[in-house]
C-alpha cells in the first residue's frame, strides 16, 4: 500500500485525495542559524532544508514509480493541501505553522493515482487575529490586519525587483521577521552555521563563483538548488544586500564586473557604484 511505502522514509507527510488523484504532501523541519559571520552572505537555511526536501522527494517519487504506481505531474497548492492534511493551520502570513515544528518547515509535493488518504493531528489553534505580532515585524508592512501584500514582501522584492534595496538590510535571500516573533515559534531554537555552509556563503567566494558562471555556483546549487543558484540573480541580490546594509568592503570586488559579459550584471556592478 502506498502509505506504509511512504511512512518508511521517515519524513512527515499527508495525503489527500482529489476525485482518484491522491495530493501527498511531505514536510521537513529546520532550524535557523543562529549568528551569519560578517563575511557570510544571509541566506536564510530555509532554501538548504528546501533543497534537501526537493532532492528526497525526486527520490520518493522514484521509488514510488518503481512500486507500480502513476505518478500524475499537476501544480499543486502545497500549504492549502497540508492544512487539509493536518500537516498545520495557515496562519494570516501565510505560512504553514506545525505544533511540533512552528513555522520552521518546507514543504514539497506529488500527486498519485488512486485513492489513499492520511490525515495527520498537527494543526494548532489559530491566535492571529489577538496577536498581530508579525504585523509590527514586518519591515516593509506587508502584513496588516490578516490582510498580507505580496508586493511589499521582502521575499517578493528579491525576487522581481531588480534595484529595490531601501529595506533589504543585510539579508542576501529570504527575510523571517515574522517568524521571529510568532508565538508558534518561541520553542524552536536555533544552530550555529556549518562550516561548510560558512565557506560557501563567504561574500568573497559567492563573487569567485559568480564569475565562473553557472559551473562555478555548483556548490551553492547543491545547497540552496539551481533555480536560485543563478549568476545574474544571485549577484543582484548580493548587491542589493551590501547597498542597504552600508557595506562597501567589497566595491574593489564588484568594480571587476563592469567588464562582464553578462550585461545585467554589468549593468548591476554599474548601478552599484553610482550608489556608493
């Protein structure tokens, strides 16, 4: 049976069923880190557990083709099936908040022939509406009343816009203030950065990699995946993050890639040192 297959990777999951479409949703808890060296790049360690989240699941998804089951490829609304599921409540920010785990999870998805159900008992009681916490923490005001603005999301700005850095301070990717003062989260603790992680995160190694293009950011694709691993926008981003934060220890550094052949981030590394 599909379920007992799944329960043997060990990683938390539901199922819910869709007509004869099963949605399975598999969720991952992490820890953030607890202090960013200086040189290091803030890169929220959400996108390291997302990633190894997205490598496990292509995994199980194998196996589960190779058990004689149909694998059905269709989007999926990963955060509305997990609270179907009992994976969590959605909270007004928009994410998923678990009893154990609070809102420190990544979530991926698959869908599957047939008609299988597990429910999970992991929802919390929703507080929000007496709390607004997250509304105060917020740093653009994305979040007011339960009413959450996706376009002053900070997460949102790093993705689309390119010259926008007035409130990024001195975050490279992903912004948790919300998370950080969300009552669901008060008993999640946190981890020192891994060495490793620490050696690629270091600002002078992310500009090394970027000029070597999408072969030198191998070893940031392994961490935080290859849709986000990418020359143009990691370098944006980074840029950005220094811009806002004041920092310039770096502008010798980013002076080099005037001369890209990449025109974007010749256009970036220009934009950069009109600023300064």
């Amino acid at each position: 049976m599909l379920i007992t297959l799944l329960k043997q990777f060990n990683i938390d999951f539901c199922a819910v069923n869709d007509g004869n479409i099963t949605n399975i949703v598999f969720m991952l808890p992490y820890k953030p880190f607890d202090n960013y060296p200086k040189n290091c790049a803030v890169i929220d360690s959400f996108y390291i557990a997302s990633n190894t989240l997205y490598k496990k699941v292509a995994e199980i998804e194998k196996v589960v083709c190779d058990s004689g089951f149909t694998v059905v490829k269709r989007p999926l609304h990963l955060k509305k099936i997990a609270e179907q599921g009992g994976l969590g409540t959605v909270l007004d920010n928009m994410l998923l908040v678990n009893k154990k785990y609070g809102s420190k999870v990544t979530l991926q998805g698959l869908s599957v022939q047939g008609k299988f159900e597990y429910i999970v008992n992991e929802k919390v009681d929703k507080i929000c509406p007496s709390c607004r916490a997250c509304d105060k923490a917020c740093p653009n005001n994305a979040l007011c009343q339960g009413v959450f603005t996706r376009e002053n999301c900070i997460r949102h700005k790093q993705d689309f816009s390119k010259d926008y850095f007035a409130v990024i301070g001195n975050r490279v990717l992903g912004c948790s203030e919300c998370q950080k003062v969300c009552p669901y989260n008060s008993h999640i603790g946190s981890e020192v950065m891994p060495k490793a992680v620490q050696q690629i995160f270091d600002y002078k190694n992310i500009f090394y990699m970027i000029k070597n293009g999408r072969k030198g950011l191998a070893p940031l694709a392994n961490l935080i995946g290859s849709n986000m691993a990418r020359p143009t926008f990691i370098f944006n981003l980074t840029v950005n993050c220094l811009l806002a934060s004041h920092n310039f220890k770096y502008t010798d550094i980013i002076s080099t890639f005037m001369s890209s052949d990449n025109k974007d981030i010749s256009a970036k590394a220009k934009f950069y040192l009109e600023k300064i």
